[in-house]
C-alpha cells in the first residue's frame, strides 16, 4: 500500500467512525426525529464535499522534506517576481530510492523555495539528463522543503523583508540571513543499483 492509499483510508476510517459517532449520539439524544435526518444528511454531504475537496489537492507539490536519496525526473525553475510579491520556487520531480539505489516506481512533485544557488544546481542537473545522463540527487539536511523548525527559527530572529528578499540596507547595517532551503540539495550522476551478492542470486 502506499503512502497516497494510506492517507485515503485512514480519512475514510476516520470520517467513518465519526459518522458511527454521530449517529449513537442522536440515537440516545432527545431530538426530534425531523432534526436527526437533517444531521445525517448533512453530515454525509459534508463527507462527500470533503472527499471530492481532498482530491483536488492531489496535484499540488509537497513542501514536506526530500527523501535523504532521489532520481530526478523533471524540473521547473519559477524565479521571484517582485511585482506579484512571488518569491519564487524550484519544483522537483523526484523518486525516492532505497538503500540499494532502486526507484521507488513512485514519482513525487515537491516544491522549494527559489535561491540563486539551487536553480543553477538544478538547471545544471536537467541539461544533463538531457544529454543522456540521467541525474540522482541527496539532501545533505534531509529536508530542503518548507516548515522545517530553522526556519522557524530563522524568521524569528531575522526580520521578514529581509528574508524574503535576501538583501537589507548595507548603511543600517541589518543582518543578512542567508536563503532558506535547498542548500543541502546535491544532484550527482545517477549510482547503478546495488546487486545482491552472487552467493544470494543463486
């Protein structure tokens, strides 16, 4: 099972038990029959509006953190736009691999924020697949995504403009925090997958 049918089930376990829930609580409640069928009615059509909602977020990349070792499928540079206040992401399409160097077989779209340094990293990885070089890649902090508590950290000691547009007043002599996330991201020539010993294939 993957993680996307594990997400699936658990909501609709849960969803299910609270409807379970509900309805021993009306059955014992002191309500007219009238305002009972109106609860279960509403409670389903909010189950069904909740479940159509949550596929909609199918498609949207993950701020979560990367796996600590991937394939690169594909990428997309969005560089910052002042103007509409955009500060700017590198999409990764990724796989995750195992131990032994072995795709997972399941792709994933995961979003980070935009730094000079990622997106030569990441343009530089994408010409290479192109010339037939297929590329893997590492998070040295295992994560590179959003969330991620030094960030946290980061934004409370460091004044946002600052942040968000890597830069401050040389003249007040305001700290400078370096950008966040995607520095560890490391994109090396693709490792073959480890075999298992001869003495195991036979």
């Amino acid at each position: 099972m993957t993680s996307l049918q594990s997400v699936i089930l658990t909501l609709a376990v849960s969803y299910a038990v609270l409807g379970a829930l509900l309805l021993l609580v009306l059955v014992r409640a002191r309500l007219p029959w009238p305002a009972k069928a109106v609860a279960v009615i509403v409670t389903s059509a909010f189950y069904i509006a909740s479940f159509a909602g949550a596929r909609g977020l199918l498609g949207w990349a993950s701020t979560e953190a990367l796996p600590k070792s991937f394939k690169l499928l594909q990428a997309r540079i969005v560089e910052p736009h002042s103007v509409e206040g955009d500060s700017g992401s590198v999409y990764l399409w990724i796989e995750a691999l195992d131990e032994d160097n072995h795709p997972s077989g399941v792709p994933r779209a995961f979003r980070l924020p935009f730094t000079d340094q990622l997106a030569d990293k990441t343009h530089t990885a994408m010409n290479e697949i192109k010339a037939g070089h297929p590329q893997g890649g590492r998070a040295a902090d295992f994560g590179g995504g959003e969330g991620r508590l030094i960030d946290a950290v980061r934004e409370y000691i460091t004044p946002k403009t600052v942040i968000e547009t890597s830069g401050g007043d040389s003249s007040t002599g305001e700290f400078i925090a370096p950008p966040p996330g995607g520095e560890g991201v490391v994109f090396t020539p693709l490792p073959p997958p480890r075999m298992p010993p001869k003495d195991e294939q036979d």
